[in-house]
C-alpha cells in the first residue's frame, strides 16, 4: 500500500504498531493524515485514533481508520472514536486515492480556517491594545485638580466597556468660578468614545479665540464668563449632523460662584441634579425640561440658578447609575438615589461617589454594570 501511494504522488511514513505511530508524528510535525489499519500490536488504531483526537494532542489530524471489517458495528466504532473516514482493506487504490484527495481537501480548509483564525486573533489583540491605550487616554482627560477655593470636588467614572460615551470635568474659569459638567453621549463602544472625547475638547478649550466658556472683552477683566445656556447651544448646534451614525447627547453644564454660593446651570435632557442640602437635613431634585444635544437645530436651553449654603453638596450622574437593575428588574431609578444621597449625606465627601456606586453595586448585585457609570459631587464650603 505504501508503494501504491507514493506511485500517486503522496509522501508517506511508515510506522509498525500505534506507538511508533506516535513517536513518527512527533518527529513529522507537517503530517496531518494518518491511515491506520485497526489490528496493531502495542496500540491498536481505535485507541491511537482517540490519543490523536484527544484535546492534548498539539495539532489537527485527518485519521482514516483501515480495516478487513466492514460490518456496520465496527463502523460506527471507528466514527465513535473519532476517525474522519473508514475504508476496507480490499477498497481499491483508486477509490482509496479519491478518499484521501478528500481528505486533503478537507485538511486545506481547516488549515485556512486556523489561518484566519490567527490574523483575527491578531486583529483583536492589536484592536485591544488600541482600545486599552484610548480608554487610559480618557482616564487621564478626567479632571486632575479636586480643590477649589471653599470648593471640594469628588467623581467615580468606571465605563462599562473599555471606553464608554460618559464624560465629567471641571474648570477653573476664574478666581471666583469654577464650571462642572457631565456629558452622556447614546450608545457604547468608539463611536460614542470619540464624540465623547470630541465634546470634552470642545469644552476644555478655555483660552483664546476658541474658548466655549469665556468670551473676549476689549475691557477690563478682558474676558466675560458664557451662561451655561449659550454653552450648550453652542454644542448643539456644533454636533448636529456631524456624525453619521447620529449620536447624540444628554448634558447638565453649572458654573459656581466659590464666593457667595451661587450655582447657574443648564440642561440638554439630562437627568436632574441632586441637591443635598446640608443644614437641612434633606435632598431635592434640581431639573429642567429640555432637549438633548446634537439632534434638534431648534432646540432652545435656558440658564437658571439656585443659592447654596454652606456644606451644601450637589450631584451630577449619568443615567447608567438610575436604570441599574436587579435581578427583579427593578430599576434603582432617580427617587432611589435621592434617597442614598440623603443617607450617605454624613460620609466625608473624598469617599461618598464611590460608596454610593459601590451600594448601588451591592444592590444590583453585579459588579459590572450594562452602561457607564459617572458621579460627580460639589460641596461648597462657603467663602
């Protein structure tokens, strides 16, 4: 038989029994068709078929099981163990030629299939890289400085995914306000990530020509802060119809006035703040009806403010904490986290984001949540 194959062109390697088998594959790493008659001494050829079907075995092998037996019993044990064809002994060498061009058909498949398997694997492992680089870039446009004059900010971001659409931030507009805002871009993954990074840049820009916060004066103090209205305006109008994929976004902008407790804000339909009114032991919801970002040229915000007292706290967060579930399907929802607020209200404040997040975690009992989480607390200290 081997003379007969090698007349057809096949390269072949003989073994004596089941083990010199093995010992011939390990020396022979390029084989990967085995024809093995059944009766062997050693190692017969239904069990060297399971060692070389076994996950242990380092490669893929086509194993076509030879025997004088042709019932069917003796069949379905060849095919049990693992065997890809069965052929007897006194098949002729054209027949058996035929089945082995099959079988090598069916090697060269499988050998594209891993082939491809190993540049998707690649693929992913250079995409994962990337999306591990993006996500620390992110990390770091989160803000850096946490002290203010009488102001004390703290925030917990844990995206969903590797890079999520949610976004927080503070500047330091002047000696006397700061800005603090949270934007939700819809959707996950790099779209929403690179709208979202987009948006941070826009309202970052706190210098020169191209600030989105500050407005040029030809007199002193040279500059004039923009209400919390006109910023998200200016945001919406600049995002509609950029993106293909029509993102849009929620967003809640306020600048305090560190000196005397004033908070101006405005909303593009994004949940409402939360107000933890220190001295008085309760919490209020501070909210509008308005529009979300990117999506409507007519859409109108307006600036409004509330008066804060010393101690007083307010909470800005995204929607992924309110629409957690638990196993029930129950929703912590808005009026929950009012609540949790109200009781963590004697947690120092460097501490009070990530216990609310991690209660709300023990809530739903998962540790990974289905969408971004974002929380940003100021306290303001009085002057």
């Amino acid at each position: 038989m081997s003379q007969m194959l090698s007349s057809r062109g096949y390269q072949v390697v003989t073994a004596k029994h089941g083990l010199d088998a093995l010992s011939q594959l390990e020396s022979h790493p390029n084989i990967q068709l085995v024809l093995s008659d059944w009766m062997m001494p050693e190692l017969n050829g239904i069990d060297l078929c399971y060692r070389l079907k076994s996950p242990e075995f380092g490669r893929y092998i086509f194993f076509v099981l030879l025997s004088g037996r042709d019932d069917k019993k003796s069949i379905v044990e060849g095919i049990n163990a693992g065997a890809n064809d069965f052929v007897a002994k006194d098949t002729n060498i054209d027949e058996l030629d035929a089945r082995l061009k099959a079988g090598f058909r069916t090697l060269e498949l499988h050998n594209e299939l891993v082939a491809k398997n190993i540049e998707l694997d690649r693929a992913y492992a250079t995409i994962k890289q990337d999306l591990e680089s993006a996500s620390e870039l992110i990390q770091r446009m989160l803000p850096n400085q946490t002290s203010f004059k009488g102001t004390e900010i703290n925030y917990t971001h844990i995206p969903s995914a590797q890079i999520g659409g949610d976004m927080l931030g503070c500047l330091q507009l002047d000696e006397e306000h700061i800005a603090i805002y949270l934007f939700d871009v819809a959707g996950h993954g790099v779209a929403s990530a690179l709208m979202s990074f987009s948006i941070q840049q826009s309202i970052s820009s706190n210098s020169g020509t191209t600030s989105n916060v500050k407005r040029k004066k030809e007199t002193d103090p040279f500059y004039s802060l923009i209400e919390p209205s006109e910023v998200i305006s200016h945001l919406n109008q600049s995002y509609i119809g950029q993106d293909q994929n029509n993102l849009y976004f929620t967003m809640v902008y306020a600048v305090l006035n560190t000196k005397n407790g004033i908070l101006t804000y405005a909303f593009a339909g994004h949940p409402p703040m939360i107000w933890l009114k220190k001295s008085q032991n309760c919490s209020e919801f501070i909210e509008q009806d308005s529009f979300v970002a990117g999506m409507f040229d007519f859409a109108e915000y307006k600036t409004e403010q509330v008066q804060l007292m010393p101690g007083d706290r307010v909470f800005l967060y995204s929607d992924g904490i309110t629409e957690a579930e638990d196993r029930y399907k129950n929703q912590f929802a808005e009026a929950g986290l009012k609540q949790l607020v109200l009781a963590q209200s004697n947690t120092p404040r460097d501490q009070q984001t990530d216990s609310i997040v991690s209660t709300v975690s023990a809530w739903a009992g998962t540790t990974q949540f289905d969408d971004d989480i974002s929380l940003l607390a100021l306290e303001w200290q009085g002057e």
